[in-house]
C-alpha cells in the first residue's frame, strides 16, 4: 500500500468515528479522552507521516510527543494553534472532519489549562489576537452536521476597570467638565474620557481650571502645575485590550493610589488651597499676589501660579463635613456614602457605610479630625467594588441551563459600563433602583435611550473603534531622526512630530465620532471616506512627498522666487536707510526741529521692525519645506476632544497644549482613502525607521478578513536585512523562504500596497528614486471574490469595504469587545442576528450595540 | 501574568511598603549569613546634564589611569577615593531624546520626553529584581525645591517597572520616615504610622471578604490583589521583629525633618535614609534623583539663589554655581562610600559589594542631542568592575551597554537592555555589555 493510500484509508477510518463522535459533540464541552486512544491516534494519522522519521517538516517531530505536560507544552500549544486554524494537516495531504477538528483542539486547550494551571495557567485560547482561530464560516455559514449548540452566556467575573475609566472616575471628584453644547460637539465634555496630554500620557490634574498667571513657560508649567499619572497598568500593546482577566491590582497599585486618594480628598475640601504654596496664592488679582511672592525664580515651582477665588470644583458632603466643626454621624455617614457611589458607581449597604465609618472614626481618634477624615476615606478608595466591576449574579435564579441573568445593581452597571465611563445618569440610577433593570427589554429600553442622547457621552464606544483599528499608537512610535527627516517631516523640533501624532488621534477620534453620528454603512465609511478631521500640521501629514524631478523644479522655482523677493526686500531697507540717512542730516543742520526730530526716530523704528520682517521671512524660506506638496485644507471648523492645559501655552521651544479647533476637510483623490491612509493609522503601524508592512497586513488579515496568524516560532530570527539603499519590499524577500511564506503570505501582500505612503504617512510616487511599488494580494481571504491582485492600497481598500466578510469579522471583533470574551461556537447565532441587525438596518453602530447588549450572551453568567 | 517576585517588587518600588520573598529577618542583618553576597548598587542622577569637563582630569585625553591625575573642582571630594572611581565619557543616549531631560528614557535606555510614559523598565528597577533578594528591593529618592517636595512628595519621572508603570520617588523624609522605621519611630510619625497600619488592616479585611464569591480563575487574579495587603501588613510585623536591628541604623529624627530651613535640609535627611535603608538591609537598590528628573532644583542651602531653569541654560564648566552643586553631590557620594565602609560584610565592607553609577538624566547638559553621556562608577560590585581610570569611548555605544554591563555583573547574561536589534543597528556599534568597564 502507497503512503497516499494508507493516509487515505486511515482518514476513511477516523473520518467514520469522527462521524460517530459528532452526534454527540457540543462546543466547549469537555472532551473526556485519554492521550493514547484519542490524541495519540489523532496525531499518528494525520501528523506523524510529515512530522516524523529522520528529517521532519519543519524540524519539528511529533512521533514521541506524550500526553500534555509542562516540558511539551510549547509544542502541543503550537500543535493547538495549528490544528485549530485548519493549517493543519495539510488540506492536500491529509482530511479531517470539523467536529474532529474541534474536538482535538478543544481536547488540547482542556489538558493545557490543566496542567499549567499552577505554572502560570494556559490562557492563549482567551487571547483576543487568537478569536479568528475559529473559523470564521462555521459561525457564519451552515453548521455541519453533528455539532449540537447550547444556550449561551458569559461566566461569572470581575472585571477591573481600566486606567482611562479610573482616572475618568477620580476626575469626577475634583474637576466640573463642561455639559455638552450641541453646538459645539466634540468638544471635551463631561462624560467623555480624560484625553492623555500633550506627551500621551494619561494623568489627572489638579486645578489647572483655575490657573490665572504662572511663571515662565511651557516647561515651567507642566512641572508646576499638580498632576498624578495613571495608576492602574495596562501592558497590552492594543487590540481589545479589556478582556476581565487580563488584570488585576497589585499591591504597588493599591498603595499609590492611597496617597493620590489623600491628595484627591484634599483638594476637594481645600480646593487650590492645598496645592499651594502661600494662600496669597488664590487672588483673582495677580498683580496683589506679585507684591508678597517669594523672591527669585519661582519658575516650576508650585508658587509661580495663581488660582482664581472662584469655585470650580464640585462641593461634595467631604466639604460640608470638613467646613463644619466637629464630626457629626450624618455628616460623616454623608460623606461616607456620596464618596462610595462616586467611586463603585452604587449606593453603600448599611453595612458598608458602617464599616467605614468606623475606619474614618478609628482614623480620627489617632490623628484628629483632618488628618484621621482624609486618611479614613481614602480607604474607600480601595474598596473592591471601586477598582473592580462584579458581575457575580450571587443572587439570582438559575435557568435550566444553569445560566443565571444578571440584574439590578450588576445589570445597571453593566449596561452602563458598555457604554459609559462616569456613573449612571438619574434615569438609570432610578430605573435599578425601581426594580426596573431586570428583563432584556428593561435593557433596550435603556440602551436605546442612551443612544438616542448625544448629551450623554459614550466614550466606551469611541474606545471599541481604537481598539479595533489601533490608530492611537502613532505618537508612542519612537522616529529615528535622520529617517524621519527623510519622510519630509521638519525633524528642527523632533518633539513636534509626536505632538503632530497625538493631534492626529483627536482628529481621528472625531472623525469616527461624525461617521457615528450618521450612522450608516459604519465600517464602509470608516474604510473609504474622503473626510479629514484636519489640524494644521496635517498640511504637512496628508500632503505628498515630491520624486527627485519635483523636487528640483521646486527648489529651482522657490530659489527664484527667495532671491526676487530678498531682492525686493533689500530695496525696501534700502530706501527706508536712506530715509533715515535724509533725516539725520535734516537734523544735524537743524538741531531744534522737533518735527524731525520725531520722525526721525519713527524712521528708525520701522527700519528696525522691516529688518526684524525680514530676517524673519528669510528664516521662514529658508525653513520651508521644499520636498513635499503641503496638502490644503478647508471646510467647516469642527473640534476634537484634546487634554486640559498640560503645558503652558507659550514659549521657545513648544507650541504649548493641545488646541481642539480642527477643520473638517476633503482628501486629495487617488491618495487617500479612509483611515488606514490617514497619518494616524500609517504611523501607528509604522517602526523607528520605516514602514511596517507585515504588522499592516497582519492588521488587515486580522481584523477584516478574520483570518488568524499563529505565533512567530522561537527558533525564526525575524529580522529583515540592514540594507539602507534598498526598499522595504526588496528587503523583505527573506520572508519569502518556504518556512517564512507560509505564514508571511497572509500579511505581507495585504501590507505592501500601504507602500504608496512613507512611515510619516505622507503620500508618494517613488520610493529611493524610483517608481514606488506598491502592488499587492489578497490570499485564501476566505471569501473568493476578494482574491486577487491590486494595485494599491486603496484598490485594495475598496475591494474589502464591499465585502460582506468583513462587516462580519467587524461585528466579531464588537462582540469581543463588549463581553469581555472570545467567540465560541454556541456563539454562532447571536453573531449572526447581531450581523443581521447591522446589515439590515443600513450598516447601523446603534443596531449593532442594541443587538449585542440584548443579547443572552451579554445578560447572561453562568457560575464556573 | 503576574508572578508573586514581580509582585512584591511592584509594591516595594511604588509604596515603599517593603516586604519581600524572604522574609526571614536575618536577611536584615548587614553581615549576611546566606550563601549569596548581598550586593547592591545606587544610581545618582542629577538633572541639567554632567558636562564632562566637570569630571575628567585637565589635559586627560585619553584612557588611562588617574593615579597621577588631579581630578577637577567640582569633583574633588572624590580625590581620596580615586583608586574606587571609574570615569567615562563617550557613551552616547542619542535615542532617548534628551532635551531638558530624557525622563524615564535615562535608565531606560529609550526615548524619554516630558509627559511620555515609560515604555519599558529602567534598569535600576530590573537590576532590583536580580540582586540578592532584599526586604525591599527598589527605593527612589528625589530632591527638589522645598515648595515642590512639599507639594509634591511623590513623582514619578525616572524610573519605572514596566511599559506604562512609572515607579514613584519619595521626597518627604517624614513620610520616608514612617515607611522605613515607622515601627521604632514616635510623636507624629508614630501616630501617623499606627493610623495607617490600622486602615491597612481593616482594608486587607474587607477585601478578603469580599473575594469569597469569586470563581476559580477570578480568585486566583483577585487574590493577588488581597495578597498585596496581607504583605504589606505582614512585612511590618517582620519589620517589627527586627527593631533592634533596625534602631542601629535608622537616622534620628530632628528639627531638619519637621522645620527645614532650606531644601537642602531635606536633600540631606533623605540621602541619610537612603543609606540607612541599605546599611540595615533593607534594600538593594537605591536611585537618588537629584533635581528629581525634571529640569528645576533647588541649592539655596548651598548658597545658590538662582534656581530651576536658568541653571541649566549655564554652561558647567567653571561656573561657581555649577562647582558649588556638583561638589555638593560628590560630599554626597563620599557619604554614602563611608557609611557602607563602615558596615563589615563578608570578609570586608559592604562597598567591597556595591556599586554607585553617577550621572544625569539628561546627557551632558541641557540643551543636548545625547551624543556625550558621562558616567562616573565608583565602586566594583564585588571585583566586577574595573576602578581608578578614565575611559574615553568612540560615542558610538549607546548607555543601555552599560546598563547591560549592570545586569551581567548582577547575574543576569544578557546581550542587550531595551535595544532590539534593529536599534542597535542604527545606535549600537557592538553587542553586549561596556566590556571597557568589566574586569
């Protein structure tokens, strides 16, 4: 018998108790069988044949991997993820049925977790990166035979709230936002996230709402200015970056956040008092702080600013309590119970308000009222229920499939939170406290209020559309200077272009936030709009690199044009001395015209400020930027949603803070289309030195064509070579090795057509001085009609945003992000109902969201 | 996921409430009986950039020995310890951008500016992880304007444990104080320390109740997090175990702690603490921030009356306020060198086991592309670094070798710090650690 034949006949054989077995097969059931009688015969049929014997595939041998254990982990985590994509075995090689398919990798995942469980556990299968190892037909297209579904839901869980929401959270406490103005939406507003600064950093500010006068300048600013970072880490690099059991709060956190709590519950006592240094300090009159500030350089210091006497801050029941003498029960009981809600977001039950009033009592017979009241609350801030969101259903009924469906406080909570990331508005808070958030149409009717209202702020939504698309990360890529230089971009002040980038992410958050507002065809308008939400530096970001000849027809015409224009200007000085020279003389011979004498010296003031002009334009020419095409936009003033003043606005070295006014603009046709052309998502997915086609095509492969890459294996060196006078493409011909393309073919010719732009995302025609290539593929995406070449990425773009494929893997990725999971299987239904939803209301994000968070999926928890 | 190590070293770094793996109390005493040397290494980090011409010898061009050579003004406090100094110019930070200050990318070896975020661990965090484990393993101390330490008394700007995870430095020697010795300390810092152990208790209580309902995986992640408090509080009983011990080398508290009468009063009490935390044992790693990473400070105490900025807008070289601060730091190093001689270890002192890496975070001056970054080292970390030279480097190795160097004379062998190696095509003209400083 042939190798061929015996394969074939042994796939017959596993094919029939394959069958066998699928009657009875349910997702996520646990498959109880041995090693040597399911695993082993798995991999004997279809795996030893290439992975055995003297030189095996890939150098990996599977003949004596045993049964799962800590030393083979790594190779059946690899078998796993093989397996499970459907890379293998080999369709040309060898045959196996889904359900087998299924059953094996479930059966791995099943002995992994067990056998890590105290190394470390076994947790790639929850990775959201890996979602697309189920294949995307069986949710989407007709379940084979043999594969039984069972209702679904989540599992009961915590979820610790993430940095945005706890710093949004502790913001609510010392700082008013404004209320949202229809007239001027996008603005920042209360109930939108707390932007990161001028640097990226995510940090909460103290009083800068106040701040009158400071002295010096922007540097002197930051450093003067009260401000705490983030507490709570995130380390994901992006993607669904919120799943509940990617964190937790170590103790290092805890205890940071104790003394910002101290800090925080001062200052919403004191106000501005309790940040600086003398209370001359909080005048609205600067000038009468002036005469007593200290001598010296008060720059950076916290006495080089003034606040104003007005409030700004809320006053809470921890003012009342501290302004008023002594200690009474219902103060501190108030205190205590306005502090809980606004940082778990529920009401304390007797209980808990007793046990910390005790702790604030204990606290004040130590230290005395003001210290003992501000260290007793600041426990508060470590309450469980304030760092983490429970969804534990301890008090509902279970169903009879032991699902038990979330209710009241922990479905309010939850419904907020999906949206949300201040407290529930007075409507909700009513309607959980009323007993009315209980049933899936208590949370359609809360949803679509929610929805309904552009004055309640949903940031969680904006939040899902940068973790989808990854455009936020731009200005966090570290730009080597001299390449950076090379991109066209003005590298004088190398921290301009991250500044540029964090600009870049407000108008991109923007522009999503106005495709939302329409709320039609989401995805494909995100995919292929031509609107630009343009701040001015975006003159230069959208513009387009100029070829060699451009460039030199530019530099020739802008030579004239300096040399004309300094021409004109030497004449202008010229006569302006001459002037100057006539009065003097005037005067000379007549010393006591006063006439001349006046004109005289304005002659010479507007000599000085023309000279003063003109050295100025020459700097300016000789700065200006003659290898680009400034790209010029015009349209309405819009506004984009940027940090309070973090730097001070004026200075030699800096532009100073964020600034929201944005135009919305037009992009040049042929160059740009949708945001994976903007700057913001160019750069994101961009390296020190170049374009990143590999992670854009990964990008593209993962997140529209729902395909899934496996790991880089350890043993790859995934290095390109160091070729400087050689193109990315050119270079990248080592991933083209048979072990490498493999894998490499699903990324790389998705990445390459981003080639018509440069790692600044400036668009461009030739590359080292020659034609650009900016060609590409679409392989094996699944869905026939997209394969094939294209010619560029907008080609390409184009292509995908017609495909029902990907507005398909884009409500998966929505599902991900809003139940804090992977998609099973048992899945399958509400994936497509909530597909449905969005196709057949026109491409809706509020059906989408209606759907998913009706959703048993959502409702639902089931107990371990 | 978080490991219990990793863990401990998160609470140490960012509260100072310290506790560690071994929790034993002899690990305290000074003369360690364990199999491993106890060893230790301190980073000095003034702001406003380290001009070389501060720091190597007039005429000293070349590598060589400084047994002959005079060492310059500013430095000359370090001329009796000369045989224990290392001076090396020519290292380079260009990739950290610092301007004013490369912030965390100082001792991170990446790039820093103000306001961005760590994007990885600095090295005096990773080197607290490998070194013979201490009850807590990282402690950052800043120095600053009093206004600033006042208002201010933790910042975060050098140092950190990870991508997005800054560590905080401490600057208030009062609440220094209470972390480090609030068990034997009295008056207010005893009331203020008993206040805080009690909330810390109840807290610890109340969280643990509260995780009773979870499922298997979500205790196991909650359970750190009530973990983290049942260590804190453990650690101050083990603390309190060895009060005796600790009474030996903690500072006595004075009219500096509660009435300064210039900033220096507090620069100096924090420095004492800092110390005394490594004579009694109780860390391993100490990062002193002198300027705290930004570019302000304050010397009034040293007679310096201009302030912040304008400091660092001056050249160093002869400039008497520049020699005045520069000396006041080398008085400093000279401190720290003496008190750890004074501790036996082993067969001889605990500087015979530790290392000081002198330098700024911000190059070689303020306004600076990074190109020249001088480091001085004293000490040799138990003969593992060459002492009593200056080396003159090429510029074209970036500091993370140095900071390589570090980890492999800690243990751990490594090639590179924070540099991938498409980096270190463009910023790195070897591989491996500074094998100029390595015996």
């Amino acid at each position: 018998m042939s190798k061929a034949q015996l394969i074939l006949v042994l796939t017959l054989c596993v094919g029939l108790f394959s069958v066998v077995q699928a009657q009875t097969y349910t997702p996520g059931q646990t498959v109880d069988r041995d090693f040597k009688g399911f695993a082993h015969k798995f991999l004997n049929t279809h795996c030893i044949d290439c992975h055995g014997g003297s030189d095996p595939e890939g150098s990996l041998s599977l003949e004596d991997l045993g049964p799962v254990d800590e030393v083979n982990a790594a190779v059946w985590k690899s078998v796993w993820a093989q397996v499970a994509l459907g890379e293998m075995p080999p369709k040309d090689v060898s045959e196996v049925e889904v359900v087998q398919r299924l059953q094996f990798s479930d059966w791995i995942v099943h002995q992994l977790s067990q056998e890590m469980e105290d190394k470390g556990g076994f947790n790639a299968h929850r990775d959201p990166n890996k979602g697309n190892y189920l294949d995307h037909d069986l949710l989407f297209g007709p379940l084979p035979e043999g594969i039984k579904l069972a209702p679904t839901s989540s599992p009961a869980r915590i979820w610790r709230v993430t940095p945005q929401e706890h710093i949004t959270r502790l913001n609510e406490l010392i700082n008013k936002e404004p209320e949202f103005d229809p007239e001027k939406p996008g603005l920042r507003t209360h109930g939108d996230v707390v932007p990161t600064n001028h640097g990226g950093e995510l940090k909460l500010y103290f009083g800068t709402d106040r701040i009158t006068k400071w002295v010096g300048g922007t540097v002197a600013y930051a450093t003067a200015v009260k401000s705490v970072p983030a507490v709570l880490s995130s380390d994901r690099k992006h993607g669904l970056e919120n799943y509940p059991e990617f964190y937790t709060v170590n103790s290092s956190e805890a205890t940071q956040i104790l003394g910002k709590a101290e800090d925080i519950i001062k200052y919403m006592v004191d106000g501005p008092l309790s940040l600086v240094g003398m209370p001359e300090q909080i005048t609205d009159d600067p000038a009468t702080y002036d005469r007593v500030k200290p001598r010296g350089d008060l720059r950076g210091l916290p006495t080089a600013i003034t606040y104003s006497t007005e409030i700004a801050r809320p006053l809470t029941p921890v003012y009342d309590l501290m302004k008023e003498e002594g200690v009474t029960d219902e103060r501190l009981c108030a205190a205590v119970d306005y502090l809980f809600e606004a940082l778990t977001f529920r009401p304390a039950s007797k209980e808990e308000s007793d046990e910390y009033i005790t702790i604030v009592r204990q606290s004040i017979e130590k230290l005395g009222k003001e210290d003992g009241v501000v260290l007793g609350l600041s426990s508060i801030f470590l309450d469980r229920d304030a760092l983490f969101r429970p969804e534990l259903v301890e008090n509902g009924k279970p169903d009879r499939h032991g699902r038990v469906m979330l209710q009241d406080w922990e479905l309010g909570l939850a419904v907020n939170h999906a949206l949300r990331y201040v407290k529930p508005d007075e409507e909700l808070r009513k309607a959980i406290i009323e007993g009315r958030m209980r049933t899936r149409e208590d949370v359609r009717r809360e949803v679509e209020r929610m929805l309904a209202d552009d004055s309640i702020r949903k940031p969680r939504i904006l939040r899902f559309f940068r973790d989808y698309f990854d455009y936020d990360l731009g200005g966090y890529i570290c730009k080597d200077t001299n390449s950076l230089t090379e991109t066209g971009i003005n590298t004088r002040f190398v921290q301009h272009h991250y500044r540029a980038m964090f600009d870049a992410t407000a108008s991109t958050d923007r522009l999503v936030e106005l495709i939302l507002q329409e709320d039609k065809d989401v995805l494909k308008q995100l995919l292929t709009t031509d609107k630009v939400v343009a701040y001015p530096t975006d003159n230069v970001y959208f513009g387009s690199k100029l070829n060699k000849a451009e460039r030199q027809a530019l530099a020739i015409k802008a030579k004239k044009a300096a040399e004309a224009q300094a021409k004109k200007e030497e004449a202008k000085i010229a006569e302006l001395e001459q002037k100057v020279d006539d009065l003097d003389s005037q005067l000379k011979a007549n010393p006591q015209e006063k006439e001349t004498q006046r004109e005289l010296e304005r002659a010479e003031k507007t000599l000085a400020a023309e000279k003063k002009r003109v050295a100025a334009a020459k700097r300016q020419r000789s700065s200006d930027n003659s290898s680009i095409a400034e790209a010029k936009f015009s349209g309405p003033e819009i506004y984009a949603r940027v940090s309070r003043r973090s730097f001070g606005s004026h200075g030699s070295f800096s532009n100073g803070s964020m600034k929201p006014e944005r135009v919305l603009g037009t992009a040049s046709e042929g160059q740009r289309l949708g945001i994976l052309t903007h700057p913001s998502w160019l750069v994101s997915h961009s390296d020190a030195m170049d374009n990143h086609a590999i992670l854009r095509g990964r990008w593209i492969r993962e997140r529209l064509l729902g395909g899934g890459v496996p790991d880089v294996p350890v043993t790859v060196d995934a290095m390109l070579p160091d070729e400087p006078h050689n193109t990315l493409r050119e270079r990248m011909r080592v991933t083209k090795e048979n072990y490498c393309w493999t894998c490499h073919q699903k990324m790389d010719p998705l990445g390459l057509p981003f080639e018509m732009y440069n790692h600044a995302g400036l668009f461009r025609t030739s590359e080292l001085d020659k034609p650009v290539d900016t060609t590409g593929e679409i392989i094996n995406s699944g869905d026939p009609t997209l394969d094939g070449p294209v010619d560029n990425a907008i080609d390409m773009i184009q292509k995908l945003a017609e495909s029902e494929r990907t507005e398909q893997v884009f409500v998966r990725h929505a599902f991900r992000f809003w139940m804090g999971r992977n998609e099973t299987l048992n899945d399958a239904p509400l994936l497509q109902e909530a597909y449905c939803a969005y196709k057949d209301s026109g491409g809706s994000m509020k059906a989408l969201l209606t759907s998913l968070l009706t959703s048993d999926t959502f409702l639902f928890r089931t107990k371990n | 996921m978080l490991n219990r190590r990793k863990m401990l070293q998160g609470v140490a770094a960012g509260a100072g409430a310290a506790f560690g793996l071994s929790l034993n109390p002899q690990r305290l005493l000074a003369s360690s009986t364990g199999q491993s040397t106890p060893k230790r290494i301190i980073f000095f980090m003034q702001n406003q950039g380290f001009d070389p011409q501060t720091c190597i010898p007039e005429g000293m061009k070349q590598s060589g020995s400084l047994a002959k050579a005079k060492l310059p003004e500013p430095i000359s406090a370090l001329e009796p310890y000369k045989e224990r100094l290392h001076i090396i110019n020519g290292l380079h930070g260009m990739h950290t951008s610092p301007s004013h200050s490369a912030f965390f990318g100082a001792l991170g070896g990446y790039r820093g500016s103000d306001g961005v975020p760590p994007s990885a661990p600095t090295i005096d965090y990773e080197l607290s992880k490998i070194l013979p484990q201490t009850l807590l393993p990282h402690l950052c101390i800043g120095m600053d304007s009093l206004g600033n330490m006042k208002s201010k008394p933790t910042i975060a700007t050098l140092s950190a444990s990870g991508a997005g995870q800054p560590i905080f430095m401490h600057s208030n020697p009062n609440h220094l104080y209470q972390m480090l010795y609030g068990g034997i300390s009295s008056g207010d810092i005893r009331l203020q320390f008993e206040a805080r152990s009690n909330l810390l208790d109840q807290v610890e209580q109340l969280a643990a109740a509260e995780g009773k309902s979870l499922s298997k995986l979500d205790h196991q992640r909650y359970g750190q997090y009530v973990q983290g408090f049942k260590d804190v509080n453990g650690l101050r009983d083990r603390l309190n175990t060895v009060a005796d011990h600790l009474r030996k080398f903690a500072p006595k508290v004075d009219e500096r702690y509660t009435h300064p009468e210039f900033e220096t009063d507090w620069h100096d009490v924090n420095l004492e603490l800092g110390i005394s935390a490594l004579t009694s044992g109780i860390t391993n790693t100490l990062t002193i921030a002198s300027g705290r990473g930004e570019i302000f400070g304050s010397w009034k105490g040293l007679g310096v009356e201009k302030q912040g900025h304008d400091l660092g807008h001056m050249g160093q070289p002869d400039n008497p306020i520049w020699i005045k601060i520069r000396q006041y730091n080398s008085r400093m190093l000279v401190r720290i060198m003496e008190s750890l001689e004074s501790v036996p270890e082993g067969s001889g002192t605990m500087m015979d086991h530790t290392l000081i890496v002198y330098t700024s975070n911000n190059a070689d001056k303020q306004h600076t592309n990074g190109a020249n970054w001088p480091v001085m080292l004293l000490g040799n970390l138990d003969g593992a670094f060459k002492t009593g030279c200056f080396t003159q480097l090429d510029g074209k190795r970036p500091i993370n070798s140095l900071y390589t160097a570090l980890l492999r004379a800690a243990g751990k062998n490594v090639d590179r710090f924070n540099m991938n190696e498409k980096m270190a095509r463009k910023f790195d003209s070897g591989t491996g650690p500074l094998k100029e400083v390595l015996t």
